[in-house]
C-alpha cells in the first residue's frame, strides 16, 4: 500500500469516526423542551428598511424573533447539559459499534474545552474579534519606528 492511499484510508476512517460520534451525540441531545420560557427580558425593535429608524417590530417579526430567542436558548441548554470537568467527561466514554466490524469510543467534551468566539463591528466600521465573555484589550499605541 502507497503512503498516499494509506493517508487516504486513514482520512476515510477519522472521517467516518467524528460522524458516528456526532450523530451519537445528536441522538443523545434532547431536541425539544416541554415548556417554552422566557428567561430574559428585552426589548424589541426593528429598522425601517425605506427611513433607516428604529420601529415597533410587526407581529410576524415578533414572531421570528421569538422563534431566535427560542432556539438560541435551547442551544444554551444543550450545552449546559455536558460535563464541566475532563474528569466528568471520562465518565462518558461510551463504546460506538461503527456497524462494519469496527468499534471506537466516544466522549462528550467537557465544557473547560468549549469557547466561542464573537466578531463585533465597531463605530469605526472596523471588525473585533474575542472570546465571548473576555473583556476586549486595550489598543496598543501605533509604533512610528
């Protein structure tokens, strides 16, 4: 066997590998909630596509915004449902038959390993991009040198 249809073999089975594996934790992840509840308050608004000013939303942009707040929380949840440790998440390791005479094993990833990441545009027009949550750092001052 070449080594360029070894890499492939292998890319092949790492391939197939992470898809058994996330659709065993998309078969483990509760996909709906028993009672919606609003968990926080705000404010809705929407911007007049002729006049660029703010307006009272319409009830079927109420709606949509609902539905976003709705789906956004359920993913929130989903997340607060993994382990929060490594240590936790040894627990999880479960053995995945691949159904081809195959077995591997499976983890659902502690949440000390999971970030995500925020771009902000900001008045300047410019992008900022941080970890969601971390304080933005101080422009450092252009070097002239």
């Amino acid at each position: 066997m070449t080594s360029r249809t070894l890499a492939q073999a292998v890319g092949l089975v790492l391939t197939g590998m992470f898809t058994v594996a996330g659709a065993a934790y998309a078969a483990d992840t509760p996909t709906t909630q028993s009672t919606p509840r609003a968990v926080a308050a705000g404010v809705q608004v929407a911007i007049d596509p002729v006049t660029h000013q703010l307006r009272a939303p319409t009830d079927a942009e109420r709606a949509a915004y609902a539905k976003a707040f709705q789906e956004r929380q359920n993913r929130i949840t989903s997340f607060s449902a993994q382990p929060r440790t490594r240590a936790d998440a040894a627990k999880t390791v479960r053995v995945v038959d691949f159904g081809n005479g195959m077995h591997g094993k499976a983890v659902k990833v502690p949440q000390e390993m999971m970030s995500s990441v925020v771009a902000t545009r900001n008045a300047d027009g410019t992008i900022s991009i941080h970890h969601d949550g971390d304080q933005a750092a101080p422009k450092a001052p252009e070097a002239t040198r």
